[in-house]
C-alpha cells in the first residue's frame, strides 16, 4: 500500500488494548505511513492451533488473508503479538503446505482461492526499519527514563516466525535508544509472562510477573515497554499483589510522548501519569 | 391411484425415515400435512416470519445439510427431511440496566464468552433461511461493536439453526438479541415519539379502537388490514 500499511486490528485492539492502538496509530500517521484498517478480517482465534490435521483452526486467519488480498495487498501489519504469531504460523502453513492450502480454498466456497501471497508483519519491524526517520521526529527525548524492554514469547517464539533473535532480541532496544530513553537490559525479558493462565490460574501468572518485574526494578528500570496486550495486562493488573507497582508501557506509547503526541493512556491498571510528571515528559 | 395422485404431479419425499408422495409445488409445510401430520410445535406464522418452522434436510445429489424455513421452502423430489421445532440454547439473564457499553468494552463477551471460540467457519451464515451474515456480526460482538451486531442480525426471526450448526456451540440468535437490546437502550437515539405514543396507550385513547376490531368479524378484519395507510402522519 503506497500510502501506508494495511492494518489488521485484531479483537482486543478495539477494546482492552485501545490505548496501543491509538498510539501505534498516531504514531505510523505522525511518521507519514498510516496504518489502514482492513475493510474485513476476523479474529484471528488467539491461539496457535499445533494439531497437524487440524485445518479448521486455521480457517480464521486465512479469511483474513483472503481479505488482504481481496483488497488487493500483499503486506499485513499487526500490532497485537498474539494475532501477529497465529496469522502468521498459519499464513506460513499454507505456503509451504500445498495440500493444506487447497484444502482449505476447497472449504472456502464463498471467497476466491487464497494464492498465499500474502506477508505478515509485526508493527517492530515496520518500526525499525523507520528508526531514523523516528529519530529525526523525536521533539521530547525521554532521557530521563530507564525502561526495560520484554518481548514475551509471541513475537520470538517459534523461531521460524520470529521478528528477532530469539535468545537475544535488540529491537526494542534500538527504538528505547532512538527515543532517546536509557534502556535497562531484564535477562528474563524473553520469558513467559504466564499468558492465558490469567484465566483460571492467576497463581502461575502471579509468580511469572513477580519474577520478570523485581529483576526489572532490581537493575533500576522506572518501567517496562512491550507491545503484546496480554503480556500488558498480566504486568500491569498482576503487580497488585506484589510489592511493585512500575507501569507498563506499550512502547508505541513512549515513542508517541518522545514524539510529542498526545496520548490517552487510559487503560493502564498502574497509572503511568505520575511517573511522567515525575520526569517532566508530561506537565 | 387416487383422484388427486392422477391430476397432479406427485413427487417422493421422506419424512423421518418414511416415504410418502406429496403433490410437487406444495411447501414442506403444507406436504407434512398433506403427508398427515398435524402441528402441534414448530409452526406459526406460515408466512416467514416467527421462525417457528425450521427444517432440516438433505437431497440426494448433495451430502451437506440444508436448512430452511418450512413455510417457504417448497418440497423437492427426493428430499429428506426433519422438523425442529425448537433449539436448546440458553439465554443469559441481564439487566439492562447494567449492560452500558460505554462502561464494559467488551459487555457481549461477558454474557456469551463462547463467541470467543468462533473458528470463522461461517457455517452459521449458511444455515441462515434469511441470509444474515451470522458469522459476521459474531465477529462484531467480539471485537465490542453492538451496534455492528445488532444491526447485521437486524432480521433474525430467530430460528436457531445457526446455533445447531455452530462447532463452537455459539448461541447465536440470544447473542444477536443482546445486542439489540443494548443497541436500543444505549447506542440508539432516544424516541420522543414512542414514548409520547406509549402514554398514549397507557391513558387508554386506543381503547375504543381497539375493542371495536376485537369485534370485527374476520373478513372485515382482513379488509382493514389489506387497505391500511402506513404513510406518515403529516
Ligand atoms: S411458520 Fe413462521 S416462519 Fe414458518
């Protein structure tokens, strides 16, 4: 798209995690690429379906792909780690399998065949190779803030879909520098933050989030950037019950600020306002 | 061979298993009680509009299900079918006082989590006898948009068999009744018109009016219907 990226929202954009998407929107339209929201897509389903005959798990997100191409694109972009990892196993799926892939146009009577040429793509990709372009807008660099970055699982894991290395990842690093923000290296910033656990077995989720956060005060950091809602969600709400309390960006949020672009921030369970008082990046 | 059986096309159906001969052109309504059977369930309006009358059934050069509505569906040769008169699906209790979207975000998925579990197989839209796109406004509920919901699903009678087809076991037609209900409450303009008509009713100026057509007989009734004006007033 020469105007900017097809964007794939995803469910929880539209409503837990609204705050990344209007950051992460501000932001793309502020660096000259918008994000352009499809005309039609589906949720993509949350979760990774590994059963090899499975098929049907994998319908949602080739719908979706269906859509992309329907308008006539061969790049989606996604903001939401766990939408970006399912729609892209399952894109990659039916590339390199083309039994699944007739299979599954056989059972989509109502859409024409899907060609499989369609790319996915994570929001940090699209943003690291804008980093200079990010720089040059940079009009408050948050200088005075020590973030540790956490990629969580999604956007790493399995290899074959990983925006980075994944033992060790640096793009969020290089955005924090380019923003021009003091990054504290969390050696737990690739470990699970108990995802869905949240659900039925907060305990699990409890400890994760008790783990990576102390590591991440211990070595200074005033807060955490990531991109994935769950992982926002399990940071944020499970501090309650610790003994911290640091606030969890997306990090879309932070480039806004440094890009001095209003944003909301109104769904954050640990009020980040304070902070940025604090440091003088908001009055 | 009897009178009718020679004066008319007949073709074969089966209902629950058994063979009969219905006259072609009947609907498979009108063939189960030519067939013999009286209903007792899933029939109301015969018209297309309650929704009490849905039916499933197979023909022979096809192996997927069809579904439609009996009062509007005319018998095929061959055809096998069932009635269902009603879905098993159950409806969760809210107080519409307390489902402001505005408050929740994601308020249908509080009710109907298992919208959570849509594969987006679209089965639900083709089993729909009024072509609602029922996989879309699934859709529109889990991402929090009533309004989309209530809207796509604006025609829903309510049958139920995209709730009998769902793999997910989504109750689609309360879900889409939720939104609508919501919609109307929260999300639509208020009506000063329709409460000035309500009070209307409620000091009785229909009274009159409405005995006297309790009154009529049939035929007279019929004819009022028939030439009613439904144009706006002024
Ligand atoms: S009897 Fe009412 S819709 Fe068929």
């Amino acid at each position: 798209m020469e105007e900017g990226y097809l964007y794939y929202p995803g469910c929880t954009l539209k409503t837990k995690a609204s705050d990344y998407e209007e950051s992460a929107m501000a932001v793309m339209e502020a660096l000259g690429k918008p994000l352009v929201e499809m005309d039609d897509w589906y949720c993509c389903g949350a979760v990774q379906s590994l059963t090899e005959d499975d098929i049907m798990h994998q319908i949602a997100p080739i719908r979706t792909m269906c859509c992309a191409q329907e308008q006539g694109e061969k790049e989606v972009v996604t903001l939401c780690d766990m939408c970006y990892n399912v729609l892209k196993q399952a894109n990659e799926r039916m590339k390199e399998k083309p039994d699944d892939l007739e299979t599954m146009n056989e059972f989509l009577t109502e859409d024409p065949d899907y060609l499989g040429e369609v790319d996915v793509h994570h929001i940090f990709e699209i943003l690291r190779d804008m980093k200079d372009e990010i720089k040059k807008k940079v009009k408050k660099p948050i200088t005075d803030l020590k973030i540790a970055p956490y990629y969580g699982c999604m956007l790493l894991r399995p290899d074959h879909v990983a925006i980075d290395d994944t033992e060790d990842p640096h793009i969020m690093e290089g955005l924090l520098e380019a923003i021009g923000a003091e990054v504290i290296h969390n050696p737990k910033r690739t470990e699970c933050c108990g995802s869905y656990h949240t659900v039925n077995r907060s305990d699990i989720v409890e400890k994760r989030v008790e783990d990576i956060v102390s590591r991440a005060v211990k070595d200074g950091a005033d807060a955490i950037a990531l991109s994935c809602p769950l992982c926002q969600f399990n940071l944020d709400f499970h501090q309650r019950n610790t003994e911290y309390d640091i606030p969890v960006f997306y990090l879309t949020e932070l480039i806004a600020l440094a890009m001095g672009i209003e944003v909301g921030m109104e769904k954050h369970k640990i009020d980040p306002k304070s902070l940025l008082k604090d440091k003088k990046i908001l009055e | 061979m009897s009178e009718d059986e020679e004066n008319r096309e007949m073709i074969e159906i089966f209902v629950m298993g058994k063979r009969y001969k219905v006259p072609k052109g009947l609907t498979i309504m009108t063939a189960l009680e030519y067939a013999g059977y009286k209903y007792v369930r899933g029939c109301g309006c015969r018209g297309g509009f309650c929704g009490a009358c849905a039916t499933i059934y197979r023909t022979e050069d096809e192996y997927k299900f069809k579904m439609d509505l009996a009062c509007q569906t005319a018998v095929q040769d061959g055809m096998f079918l069932v009635q269902l008169p009603f879905v098993p699906a159950v409806r969760e209790d809210f107080d519409i006082e307390e489902v402001d979207p505005k408050e929740n975000d994601n308020v249908m998925l509080d009710y109907y989590s298992e919208i959570a579990r849509c594969v987006s197989c679209n089965t639900c839209t083709k089993a729909c006898p009024q072509d609602i796109e029922a996989m879309d406004y699934v859709q529109a509920a889990l991402r929090g948009d009533v309004e989309r919901c209530a809207d796509l699903s604006f025609d829903c009678i309510q049958c139920g068999l995209c709730s009998i087809r769902c793999p997910a076991d989504i109750k689609h037609y309360h879900l889409a009744q939720l939104a609508r209900r919501i919609t109307g409450r929260y999300i639509h303009e208020h009506s000063d018109e329709l409460e000035k008509r309500v009070q209307e009713i409620k000091n009785g100026e229909y009274d009159d009016k409405m005995k006297e057509m309790v009154e009529m007989e049939m035929e007279e009734l019929k004819k009022l219907y028939e030439e009613r004006d439904i144009r706006e007033e002024g």
